[in-house]
C-alpha cells in the first residue's frame, strides 16, 4: 500500500511548492513538486487527457510520474523506449503451452485491461511502426485490436491513462514524432533544471547533508548549471543531470574531499573528448573549488 501526504512548503523560497511522501521504500522517498508539476498532471487526468512530458535526462521525470501514479492509487506500466521497442512488447506475443496456441499480452493491453497508468518514457526513441500501433490504441475509442491473436478488441478499463516523456531532439537517438501522435497529448508540460537553490533542496532529500557538507553541494551544483551552460551553447559536450548532482553530494556525505568529488562525477567524463575538454572543467572546479 502507497500512503501520500503533502507538506507544503513554508513561503521562504515564495516557491510554494509541496512534497509528496511515498511509504513505499523502492519508490523515490520524497518528490519534491517545485513547479507545481503534480496539479497539471491531476488536472489532465480528471478531464481524461493525455500528458506529455519534455525535457533533459535527469530532470526528475520518471520520479513525477512515480510519484503521481502513487497520488492516483494507479499502478504504473513503464515502457522504456529504444530501437529495439517491438510491437510485441506493447501487444503481446502468441505461446505455445501444452500443444495449445495462447497468447501473452504486452504491458498496453496489460495496462488497458487494469486501467492502470502507461508511462512511455523516451517515446521518441522508438521506430515507427511501433508508434502505429500505439495511436491506435490512444485515439478517443481507447481501444486496440489484437490482430496477432484471435482479433479481440481490448477496450481499455475506467482509470486507464498514459503519460509520455519526450527528450529534447538535440538527444542522439531521438525522432521528432508524427503531429499526429503528438496530437494524442495535448496537455505539454515542460520540464528543465531547477532554479540552484530548489536543486539543493532536492538533493537534500536524498541525502542528510548539513554545513559544510551543504556549503559542497552548493558548490557542485552551481558547477553543474555551469557545465549545463557550456553545454547548451555547445563549449562542452556533455551536460551533467540531476542523478550526477545527487552522486556528488553523496560522494561528500560519505567523506569525499570536495573537488576529489568533483573531479569523479563531473570533470572525468568529459575524458571522452579528450584532454582539452577534460582540462576545461578542471579549470571550472579550480575555480569553484580552489586549488
Ligand atoms: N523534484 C524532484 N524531487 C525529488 N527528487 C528528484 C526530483 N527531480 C529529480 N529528482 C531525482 O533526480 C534523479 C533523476 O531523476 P529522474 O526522475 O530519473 O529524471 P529523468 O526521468 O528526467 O531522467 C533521481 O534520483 C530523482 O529521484
Ligand atoms: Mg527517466
């Protein structure tokens, strides 16, 4: 069982923004709701629409997804998108048991027939034909037709809802979608990093850090929207998310020397472009960090 409680957050910030707690210790333990993400998605799914989620790995998507599915007491049907993404995995595939023909449905009629919340994340990761397949399914009948099986209609259960995560098309592997499939999700909401400060607080749900410790995370996160910035106007090429944030806080929180940290979770990769690039970002935690 899933318990939510809001807290709202004192005025400080004048953010106003609220936490959800999940009981559930494989869930993200606390969703912080900075820009009022949640009530969109309620809003949409009363009025029995269709959310589209666009914005940069590691800018807590799957974790507002998580957290509203736990909000609408609905269980969650993820679909991690790729090229390799069959049809078959949304639809089903036949089996043969006992000398009989059956059939093992896919996670949407899974999720259709449970009216459960379908999370396509990264939906435009994945090839065309399977992006057929879905429409049919998300158009207003909210049905499908198993033509691998008997040639079943599925009509989805009451409470059936998607939400879907696009990345920003700059991402490698990423298609623009068809406008008509975009057109099954009206509603758009966008996410982007937060502001340095709702990041911190973020961060601290995920850690204990205090003093010194915080003072660090400030650092590395002010260092992290820096990269973030070389990298949107293309001086760097690789822009480090909130999961990287997170590591470096956990790294001082363990007793990491503060630029040791920095140096492992944000300068070491850009090692991949060679030394020119890496000494780039040494030279930015140098600054921050001191010598
Ligand atoms: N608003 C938030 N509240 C709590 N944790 C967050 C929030 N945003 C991001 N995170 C954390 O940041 C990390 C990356 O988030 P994730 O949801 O995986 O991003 P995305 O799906 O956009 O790639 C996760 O550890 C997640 O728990
Ligand atoms: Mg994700």
């Amino acid at each position: 069982m899933q318990v939510a409680i809001y807290l709202f957050k004192s005025s400080k910030t004048n953010l106003g923004y609220r936490c959800l707690l999940l009981s559930h210790p494989s869930s993200s333990p606390v969703y912080l709701d900075w820009n009022d993400a949640l009530p969109v998605l309620r809003r949409a799914y009363d009025l029995g629409l269709f959310t589209m989620i666009i914005g940069p790995k590691g800018t807590g998507k799957t974790t507002l997804v998580r957290a509203f599915g736990a909000e609408i007491g609905r269980t969650l049907f993820p679909v991690n998108f790729s090229l390799r993404t069959r049809e078959s995995h949304l639809i089903g595939t036949k089996t043969l048991e006992n000398g009989g023909v059956g059939f093992v449905d896919g996670i949407l009629v899974e999720s259709m027939k449970l009216g459960g919340l379908l999370y396509l994340d990264e939906l435009n990761a994945a090839e065309a034909d399977v992006l057929l397949r879905l429409d049919e399914a998300l158009d207003d009948r909210r049905q499908v037709v198993l033509k691998e099986s008997e040639g079943q209609t599925i009509t989805a259960s009451k409470g059936w809802t998607v939400i879907a995560t696009i990345n920003p098309l700059s991402h490698v592997g990423t298609k623009e979608l068809p406008p008509q499939l975009l057109s099954r999700f009206p509603v758009r909401l966008r996410l982007e990093y937060p502001p340095e400060e709702v990041e911190v607080d973020i961060i601290r749900r995920h850690t204990s850090i205090e003093n010194s410790a915080l003072a660090s995370t400030r650092m590395g996160v002010k260092l992290a929207n820096k990269l973030r910035e070389a990298a949107a106007v293309e001086e760097l090429y690789y822009s480090p998310s909130m999961r990287e944030t997170i590591a470096f806080s956990k790294l001082i929180e363990s007793g990491s020397e503060a630029k040791y940290a920095a140096q492992l979770v944000f300068a070491n990769v850009y090692g991949q472009w060679g030394d020119v690039e890496y000494r780039k970002v040494m030279d930015m935690i140098t600054s921050i960090f001191g010598n």
